[in-house]
C-alpha cells in the first residue's frame, strides 16, 4: 500500500510540474486550430485574458512559428523583433487543438478598455499592485545641482523587483522578473507602452515611416527598442535565470 501511494504521489508530482497555467495576452484572441500551424482550421479562440492549463509534455517543437512585433532599424528584416514559439496542444472547453505560444504567458495579462479604435492600458503600478504581492518597498535620495533626486525599490514575493529612479537628465526604471521569457517580456512591454499601432496588414515602409519605435535585437539573449521620449530605450536582456528590463527616458 505504502508502495502505491508513493506512486501515486510520484505520478502527480510529474504532471504538476509539466502542467503549466498560461493567459492569453491577445487582444483579438488566440485561435485555436485543429493543426499546429497558421494555416489551420480555427475550431474555437481563447479570449484576451483568459487561462488555461497546458501540459507541456505535449508542445510540438518542430512546429515552430513567429510573428512580427517590431521592425528593425534601416528595414534590415535581420534586425525585426518577433513573437516566437511553438504550438501547444490544448483542451479547452472540450475543444481539442494547437494554439500558437507567442501570445501566452505565465503572467495575468494588463487590464484594458476599448474606446472606438483605441485602447486603454492600466499603468504598470496599477498592474503590480493588483497581481503581487509587496514585501518592501525602500526609498533612496540623493542630491543634484538641480533638484533632488530618489530612487525606489519595490520587491515582491513572486521574484520581481521594480527600481524606479529620477535624475537631472531624465527618468529610468527596472524590472527584474525571475525564470521569465523573452516573449513574456515584449508582451509586457507592448502594453506598457502601448504599442498597440502595428497592425500586422500594414506594409513595412509604411510602418517605419509612421512610427517612432523601432527595434533592434542584438543576440538571442538580448533586445533593444529605441523610441521618442524625445529619446529613449529599452533594453531586455535574458540572463538565462531572470529577465532584466531596463527603460531610459531623457527630459
């Protein structure tokens, strides 16, 4: 007996740590397709900000897709910024399928409104403060030739800290989430600034000549993304044990 609830443990053990709880950061949606490709036959959709469990054990890696997120620089396409993954085999509902992983994440999605055409994004503060909790918060200042300046430290309990700091040539901020993906990290990017514009129909010039963003990614492990604050970047960079996102804004 004692043998078989040793089993029994070991057996759930395994599927706890291959099932993993995914949310859909789609604004339209996440179809889901009765193969895995784009070309597939749509047999139902996960809504924006709705969950599922997904075994992993089942992901289909040969079946790998990306979709564009952000231009390069100079229309070198070597240079583009996309969402990329595999596509995982899912119930949901009591529909069986593949949905594309590029617009799923671990993390609960921003909360939105839609007014016409736009959409209105919650602010990152408003974001953490409603999905984590906060174990600290410390405030550091320091003088300047022209004002005071501080620099806060947020950490939370599920491995995430945000340092927020001001000074005399512009404003800046970190955040550090540990065991995240690089597809993780531009979702949250893309909804903290608002990078709701490129439409995936639009013609490339006509995207770099109509938008101020644009992206860089230098090496698999690291991204950047210029954009007008007047000036401005965005740096995630994978340390292969946390994601760090660094934002530098000048006045």
């Amino acid at each position: 007996m004692r043998i078989l609830i040793t089993i029994f443990i070991t057996l759930f053990f395994l599927l706890e740590i291959n099932a993993q709880r995914f949310y859909c950061w789609a604004i339209e949606g996440l179809n889901i397709r009765d193969k895995p490709s784009p070309t597939g036959k749509v047999l139902g959709k996960l809504k924006y900000g709705e969950s599922l469990d997904i075994d992993l054990r089942k992901t289909e890696f040969s079946n790998y897709y990306k979709e564009l997120f952000l231009v390069g620089e100079m229309e070198d396409m070597s240079a583009d910024i996309n969402f990329s993954g595999s596509w995982y085999y899912v119930d949901y509902e009591g529909t069986n399928g593949y949905i594309f992983g590029g617009y799923l994440s671990r993390y609960p999605p921003f909360e939105i409104q839609k007014i016409g055409d736009d959409i209105i994004c919650e602010h990152l503060n408003g974001y953490f403060k409603r999905n984590y909790n906060l174990i600290s918060h410390s405030i550091a200042e320091f003088d300047s030739s022209y004002h005071d300046n501080q620099v806060r430290t947020f950490v939370f309990k599920e491995g995430i800290m945000m340092i927020d700091s001001n000074s005399d040539k512009g404003m800046g901020y970190d955040l550090i989430f540990s065991g995240m993906t690089m597809n993780e990290a531009l979702l949250l990017i893309k909804f903290d600034f608002q990078l709701f514009k490129l439409q995936k129909n639009k013609l490339r010039r006509t995207v770099l000549e109509g938008d101020d963003y644009y992206g860089k990614k230098v090496s698999y492990d690291k991204i950047e993304i210029n954009f007008p604050a007047p000036s401005g970047s965005i740096t995630i960079i994978d340390t292969g044990q946390a994601i760090i996102i660094s934002i530098w804004g000048s006045c």
